[in-house]
C-alpha cells in the first residue's frame, strides 16, 4: 500500500478502543478499551497494522514512523519518570504482536527491551534484588536472539539446562545471581556466534529491530499455516504493541497467570486459569513450568485476587462474552496484560452462548451468532465408550474435547509424514511451541507433559477443534529417544494410544468409540436432562431450534434409498434434494445393465429395460413412503456406462487367458468389446447424463415410468407424493426439450392407465458452465434448477477432481493460491459468479423457478451463507451434515437481517 504523509501510525493506549481492531489489531484495541475502562493497564502505545502493511510491501517502515514512535516514547518517558536504558533506573518495555485475529503463539513478542551490560545493574539496584535484574537480561538475550536474530533457540534451552544440571537443579528459579551472571555470559557468545554481530547494547537499536521482527513475523511459515488453517485473511498485517514492563520475576510476591471468566472446555462458571509465582508471562503459555490453578491465588494473594475477579466480572459483563485474559502481579500490584474473547471448545460455544441469553446479556439471534456450523459438526463426533476395558495410562488435563486414537509420535515432522500415509497419529511433546503447528494439524490429538489449560498447545487445540490433553506428569517424555515412560511401562514410537481430551486420561492402545450425545439427539434417541451430556443437548437445541424458526433457506438430504431417507428426515431433512438413480443400478442388477448395454437389436435393448422397470419402480416406492409429504428430487442416470462394466484391464486379462487354454467366454468376448468401444480419454466430458438419454432409446423413458408408476401407486395410497424430476448435464435447451417431450409422454401414458393426476416437476441440474450463461434460455424448460457444485466446479476450473486433489491441490494450498479447496467451499469469484448469474438470468425468465443447490457445498457453513446471499430456495448435503447446514441457514438469516437493520 503507499504511504499517506498525513497518515497516523502510532496510538497511545489511552486513543484507541476495542472498535478499532482493523488498525491496532486485537490486542492494541483491547488494551486501549481496558485503559478507557480504568483497568489497571501499563501505560505504552500501539504501532498500527497499516505500518506493517508499508513495511512488508515496500521492505521499510514508513519514514513518519520513527519520528511518531520517538515522540510517544518521551511521552512514556515522562509519564514513568525514567528513560528507556538508562543507567541507573531504566524504563523497560515489552515489543509484542497483535493481529486483528488472535493467532496465539504465532507471532513475534520480546521482554525486557532496554537492559544492557550497564542498565542491568541500575535495575538491580533500584529493585533490590540481583537476581530479578540478571534473570530479565538473561530472558531478553534469549527471546531477541531467537526472535530477532534468527539464533536456534533449542540453543539457550540447552545452555539453560546445563546451568542447572551443573547447579544439581531441576527449575530456573533455583538458579541464583552469580549462576545468572555466567549465563548471560554463555547466552551473549551465542548470539556472537550464530548471529555474527554482538548482542546490541543500545536501547533504541534494541526497540526497532524488534518492531521489524515483529512484522517479519506475519509472514513465518507457522503464521502462514496457521491462517491457512484458521481462514484468517493474509493481507491484514499486524500491528505491534510497546508496553511498560511490569514483572512478575520479582520474588514469591510477583507472579503471572492467565484467566478466563468461565471454562473455556466445558462453558461452565467459576474460576478457570493458571498461576505461576515469580515468573514472566511466557512462562505460563510456554507450558516449561507447571502452574498451580487460578483459585490458588486467592491462598497466595488475597488483594489481588480479590481485585481479579472483580476486574474478569467487569470485562465479561462489557464484552457481554467469554474473556481470557493475561495478568502479571508486581510486588503485590496486580497489572492488566491483555483481554480478549477467548477462543472455547463446540461444546463451551453452545453452552456459553445460551448462558449468556439467560443472563440477560446477549439475545438469541446473537447467541445464533456465537455459535457455528463448524462446532457443531465437532459436536457429532463419537466419544469413547465408557463400558470398554481400557488400560489407563494416566491422566492430565482436558484442555480440548473429544476422543483420539493414534499411533504416539514424538515430533511434528514424523506426524506429517505418517499422516500423510494415511495412519492415524497422536503428537507427544513435553509441551509443545509455535514450530510443531504442522504436527498439531495432522494428528488425531496432542498430548504434552507439561503446561495447562492456557499453554500453546491448549489454546490453539481448541482453536482448530483438536482433542488435547496437557500438564499429564506422570508421563515421562524423551523426545530425543522417541519414547513415553509412565512407571514400568514404555509406549515406544508407533505404539497406539488414546486421548480424552474431555476428561484427561490417557489410554494404552485403542479405545472404542460410541455416538456423540448430540448425534443421539438429532436423531431422536437422547432428550435434555440434568447431566453434562444432557445440558449440552439442551443447549444445542434450543439455538437449533432458533435457527430453524429464523432460516430462510430450507434444508434437504443427498439420499439413494429410503433406509438413508428416514435417516436424514430425523436429522431435519426437509426433502430429498438429490437421489442418484445410478446407485440403484449396480450390486446384482449389474448383469442386467450389462444385457442393455450389450444389446444388439432394438427388441433386446426393450427387453433389458423392462427387466429393470419393476426393480426401479420399487425403489422409488420405498424412497417416497419414507419421505412422504415431502420433495424428492430424482436425477436421472448420470454416469458414463462404462461404469456398470468391468474394468478393462481385469477384463482383458480374463480374456486373454481363457483364449490361451482356448476356452473364451462369449460373453466376456462381447463384454470387452462394449468396453473398448465405450472407453473414453475423459469420461467425465464423455457420453453421460442427458447424452445417454438421447443415444439409447428408451432409457430415460424407462426410469421416468418407474419414477411416475410409483408416485401414482403412493398417491393412489392416500399418500401425498412431491416428486421433481431432474435432467443432469444438460448444456442446451435444446436437450432439456427433447428429453422433457418424451418424459411428458410418459407420465401422461402413467396418468391414463392409473386415473391419477401426477403433478411432476421436471427441471435439470445447472453443472455446466454453459448451462449457467444460457440460463435465461434453459428456465423455458425447466421448472426448477438445482446446482452441481462439485461437476460446475471441475468444468470452471478444469479440473479432474480425482486426479487434482492427490497430485497438487497440496502444493497449492501451501503456497497460498488456495485458502481452502474449491471443492471444499464454494469458489465465489468463480463458480460463485456464474451461480449467481444462472439465479439472475432464471427467475428473469420464469419468476417461480425453484432453485437449490445438491453439491456438498451445500453442507459446507461458509458456502451455505452464499446460497442464502444468491436467493437460492434450498441446500442439499449428506444426511449427517444436514444439522449443519440447518444452523448455517439460520445464521445467515440473522446474519442478513442484522446487516439490514444496521
């Protein structure tokens, strides 16, 4: 972006306010909104995220900015009464990122900026205490050598231990001054060594070079990842944050904890969040040392206590929503580090959010809100079976639900790898850190030793829905051994273990799985009660049943039989939006597709077809009873026909060989060459859909008779069949006609021979591109429309989405080109525009067109709020999606009706 001369980059904390996230990022907005509310909140400013975007696009910070941060820095000055690196009493300051979207532990932040070889001993002095001053140098050296000067941090961690080692201690607080003094000694020739240039001295020098690290950092590979994961927009940059240091390392009457105003796993009140007595705040997320519970504090400081729950009750009450927020206690003065709207587990979102609306805090088309389609579907995932026999292994803290198996691994690059061969794995780390997000991604679970419910594995495990257990002492990780120890028995790399990450325990080998309450629910075996389960079911459906009261879209189910029909209409189906006739057309009916195909004359393609009449009629009979009352839209057969033969190869091989002991079936002899003649170089833009209906006389006519011959027979019943029928593939209007004529004819033929009056929809599916930019023309045919999202999107792209996904689309998504598969969720810019364009030109032509969508876009939560943005009457998923897709629906009308009122 260029630069504005007249252009703001820099706010004090007392400026800014929590609606300017787009600017000072998450963190910055928060400060300054707890800075207006009379938090005690350290004094400091905020670098902007438009200076970020200067610098990365440009490769140097806006030249405004210097002299903007020289003259908020005198302010600071002033206001603390010291200078920052001076001598004798130096002002320190902390560097620390802040995105518009938390991204924990993505990005950049350095302590204690401006301690030097001079000012080290200034701040001994004026705090009493040796120690506490060379414990920050010692800290600042290590974060700006590895943050800032790219040193391998695996470096100090094993300079740390052998300090200790050589002091025959197991913590860094064991460690005295003169211990200290020698390790800022051994940490300083690292950063010579690796760096090749010294630890700067200079404050400032310090300062800058940390505020260009800090946006360097927006584009490390972890932060990258992470956004590809979270969806979270890559240009928005972020913005850095310099704050007054306030510390907590200063002695048993100082410490630093994290603390959310209700459980972030389970939505429940109380006190929640972690303590660690003298220690700095990346301690405690870092998970290196274990932290005693929040409620501890209240033993080992009344005062501040006391003052923290008044203070978590002021900022939950104002943000009307969960807080997690970041505290530092300095000799007794309790210090706000940070708020935020915590990220919680599915179940946390659906509890809190009703809570909430109880509490009169929030209404119920805002708690629709704080709730999505993506937890929910978390929600219907199984849990373990608590009737099975299980060898437990040990157990810590539940820091993410939901149950996991897999193979223990030790590290991130060996869980990609196996993960990409297709095993299921578990992550083991001592704790983990901000490089192990590709591990944490690929497996099943992560499991740390180490760390709480606020360190980095908790809080981005629940962030991306992963089961997590943390802080589980008793397990023995050697990381460098590839191993787990827990007493006498060694789970060695490879071996199976199992996660709960609702409960905390640890499995030895595999644990069976059972439904999810919520799935039992949804399909009708489960009601609310008293228990946990029970809430959370309550929870879940009170906001589904708001959704549904609110939804303009209606939901129905990708079904081919009535057994997965009855199935999707407990799950809310509201139709049938798309039964694949194809299905019905393999298993023991194969042999008769095959005498159709083989067919030489006109009298044995007829008689291949009335063998197959009554057995499709029957199926359309079970799929309307069960779906009585209700659409069901039939597409006609699709698929080329080479797909009901057997394979060429295999066949070609059975062939050659009995014509070697010269016995050769004369079937299989035909059978190839109907397989040869029909083999196309891609079949996908071959002979299907409506071309097989023009080509091979009498085929559509036959499963048209059967689709009317039933609905008749149900009607007949006192039954109240809603039948559409759908022509796929179609590119003209041309075909939609001819084969409209001929399925006229039929029904008409099925209404005179049964006296009953059919009232049939025929109408084509819209997965051609051509079908879309001619839709004004095809609705002249057609009385409803309803999009293949999967086929529209490899005809935009032109891509064979078998072939594509295995070969490159990961390289793609990688490199940023993709943010998520197109087949994944919908391509607005692309397939999206011509969606929209086929909506515009259709209801153009016929006013009442009924239009719907029966891809699996249509169960997908950002896609589904795209069809309710289009105008689309309908979605159409797989019947376990349809819960989604009914509270997605919901959310976009709340959505929409927010926006219009606004």
């Amino acid at each position: 972006m260029s630069e504005n001369k007249d252009q703001k980059f820099v706010y004090d904390f007392t400026e800014g306010n929590r609606d300017l996230k787009d600017l000072l990022g998450g963190k910055g907005a928060n400060l300054a909104e707890m800075t207006n509310l009379g938090l005690p909140v350290p004094p400091g400013f905020t670098i902007t995220t438009e200076a970020c975007k200067v610098y990365l696009e440009s490769g140097s910070a806006p030249a405004a900015l210097r002299d903007e941060v020289s003259a908020h820095l005198a302010a600071l000055e002033s206001k603390m009464g010291k200078k920052l690196g001076q001598s004798d009493d130096p002002l320190l300051v902390s560097v620390r990122s802040g995105a518009k979207f938390s991204m924990p532990g993505m990005m950049d932040t350095v302590l204690n900026i401006g301690l030097s070889d001079e000012s080290v001993t200034g701040l001994a002095s004026q705090a009493g205490d040796e120690r506490f001053a060379w414990d920050s140098y010692r800290r600042l050296i290590q974060m700006f050598g590895k943050t800032v000067l790219g040193v391998e941090g695996e470096l100090f961690e094993d300079a740390l231990d052998e300090a200790k080692a050589a002091k025959k201690v197991t913590v860094d607080t064991d460690l005295d001054a003169a211990d200290l003094k020698k390790l800022v000694k051994v940490f300083k020739k690292i950063v010579s060594k690796e760096a090749g240039r010294e630890f700067p001295q200079d404050a400032r020098e310090q300062m800058d070079l940390a505020v260009e690290a800090v946006f360097n950092s927006w584009n490390t590979d972890r932060a990258k990842l992470y956004r590809r994961q979270e969806r979270i927009p890559s240009d928005l940059g972020t913005a850095v944050n310099i704050c007054s240091m306030v510390f907590g390392n200063l002695g048993p009457d100082s410490g630093t904890g994290v603390a959310f105003t209700r459980d972030p796993a389970s939505g429940h009140a109380g006190v929640y969040g972690d303590y660690l007595q003298n220690a700095q705040g990346e301690d405690v997320v870092a998970g290196i040392r274990n932290t005693v519970p929040l409620a501890d504090l209240e033993a080992i400081d009344k005062a501040s206590y006391d003052q923290l729950m008044t203070i978590m009750t002021t900022l939950e009450t104002h943000y009307k929503d969960l807080c997690d927020i970041e505290f530092t206690i300095e000799r007794g003065q309790l210090w706000m580090l940070q708020t935020r709207v915590g990220k919680r587990t599915a179940g946390a979102a659906f509890r809190i959010a009703t809570q909430l609306v109880d509490q009169g805090l929030i209404d119920e088309a805002e708690a629709l809100q704080r709730v999505s389609g993506h937890q929910l579907a978390q929600l219907m995932f199984p849990r373990f079976d608590e009737g099975a026999k299980t060898t437990l292994l040990g157990r810590g803290i539940a820091a993410s639900p939901g149950a996991a198996v897999g193979k223990a691994v030790f590290d991130s690059y060996t869980a990609v790898k196996w993960s990409r061969s297709g095993e299921k794995v578990i992550l083991i780390r001592r704790e983990t850190n901000p490089d192990d997000l590709d591990g944490m991604i690929a497996s099943e679970g992560i499991l740390t030793s180490r760390g709480g419910k606020t360190s980095h594995a908790a809080v981005v495990a629940r962030g991306m829905g992963k089961t997590c257990v943390c802080g589980a002492e008793e397990l023995d990780v050697d990381t460098k051994r590839r191993r787990m120890t827990v007493g006498d028995t060694v789970i060695e790399e490879g071996d199976v273990v199992s996660i709960d990450g609702s409960t905390g325990k640890v499995y030895l080998g595999e644990v069976p799985v059972v439904p999810s309450p919520v799935v039992e629910y949804f399909e009708g075996r489960m009601h609310a009660g008293a228990d946990d389960a029970d809430e959370l079911v309550a929870a879940v459906h009170r906001i589904m049943a708001y959704a549904d009261r609110v939804r303009r879209l209606r939901v129905r189910a990708n079904a081919d039989n009535a057994e997965d029909a009855l199935r999707a209409r407990r799950f809310g189906a509201q139709g049938i939006g798309l039964c694949r006739t194809e299905h019905m057309f393999l298993g023991e009916r194969r042999e008769m597709v095959e005498r159709l195909i083989l067919a030489d004359t006109d009298g044995e393609r007829d008689e291949a077809l009335r063998a197959l009449l009554p057995l499709q009629k029957k199926d359309f009979t079970e799929l309307f009873e069960a779906m009585d009352g209700l659409p069901v839209t039939v597409r006609l057969l699709d698929p080329p026909l080479h797909e009901f033969l057997p394979d060429i190869t295999e066949l070609s091989v059975r062939v050659a060989l009995a014509e070697s002991r010269k016995d050769a079936n004369e079937n299989d002899l035909r059978l190839l060459q109907a397989v040869h003649k029909l083999h196309e170089q891609n079949p996908m833009l071959g002979l299907r859909g409506v071309r097989l209906g023009l080509v091979i006389p009498g085929l559509f006519a036959m499963q048209v008779r059967a689709i009317a011959e039933a609905a008749a027979e149900r009607k007949n019943a006192k039954g109240d069949p809603r039948v559409e029928i759908m022509i796929p593939l179609v590119g003209t209007v041309q075909e939609l006609e001819i084969v409209r004529e001929e399925a006229d004819t039929v029904i008409a033929e099925v209404e005179a021979t049964t006296g009953t009056t059919l009232k049939l929809s025929i109408g084509t599916m819209i997965e051609l591109p051509r079908a879309a930019l001619t839709a004004a023309q095809i609705a002249e045919a057609a009385q409803f429309f309803s999009f293949g999202t999967n086929d529209l999107t490899q005809t935009v792209w032109g891509f064979s989405r078998d072939d594509v996904e295995a070969s490159f689309f990961t390289a793609y998504l990688e490199k940023g080109i993709f943010g998520v598969s197109p087949f994944e969720t919908i391509d607005k810019d692309g397939v999206g525009s011509l969606v929209r364009y086929a909506v515009e030109q259709g209801r153009a032509t016929r006013p009442d067109l009924k239009l719907g969508v029966c891809g699996e876009h249509g169960g997908d939560p950002e896609s589904v709020h795209f069809f309710h943005e289009v105008g689309l009457d309908y979605v159409s998923c797989s019947p376990f999606r349809i819960p989604v897709a009914r509270l997605e629906a919901g959310r976009a009308a709340a959505e929409a009706k927010g926006s219009d009122s606004r």
